[in-house]
C-alpha cells in the first residue's frame, strides 16, 4: 500500500519543478522589462517637461532683457533732460 500511494517519482518531481521554476523565471523578466518600459517612459516624460521649462525660461528671459533694455533707453532720456533742466535753472538764476 505504501509504494502505490507515492506513484510521483523523483524525475516527473523534478520536471516539475524546473517547469515551475521556468515559469517564475519568465514572470520575473517580463515584470523588469515592463517595469524598464515605464521607466523608460518616466524618463521621456521628464525630458519633455524639462525642455519646455527651459524654453519658457529663455523666453522670459529674452523678455526680460528687452524691458531692461527699454529701461536703460528711458533712464538714458531722463538723464539727459534733467541735465538739460539743471542747466536752465542755473541759467535763470
């Protein structure tokens, strides 16, 4: 009784294990490469993001310096007619 209940022999046990153990070792590949994937994508993601901030900062930037610009021209103007002010107050005392 006891040799027909343990009908499993030690090489079918074997194939199955190493059957199983191939099985894990495709879900483990399939799951880095999955997770490499959205990895992948992230990392795209990030790069675009970056890219625009960094064109909206150039732009803000170029924006920037053309007001700085207008601001020195203005600055410049008033310069000169408060020199051109001082000039007739000196000359009327």
């Amino acid at each position: 009784m006891i040799a027909q209940a343990d009908s499993t022999q030690w090489p079918d046990a074997a194939i199955a294990i190493t059957g199983i153990l191939l099985l894990i070792a495709i879900a483990v590949v399939v799951i880095w490469q999955a997770a490499a994937v959205v990895r992948a994508r992230t990392a795209i993601q990030r790069e675009q993001a970056y890219r625009t901030l960094a064109e909206e900062s150039a732009a803000a930037q170029r924006s920037t310096a053309d007001q700085l610009e207008r601001a020195v021209a203005e600055l410049g103007e008033l310069r000169s007619r408060t020199g051109e002010l001082e000039r007739l107050i000196k000359s009327v005392e």
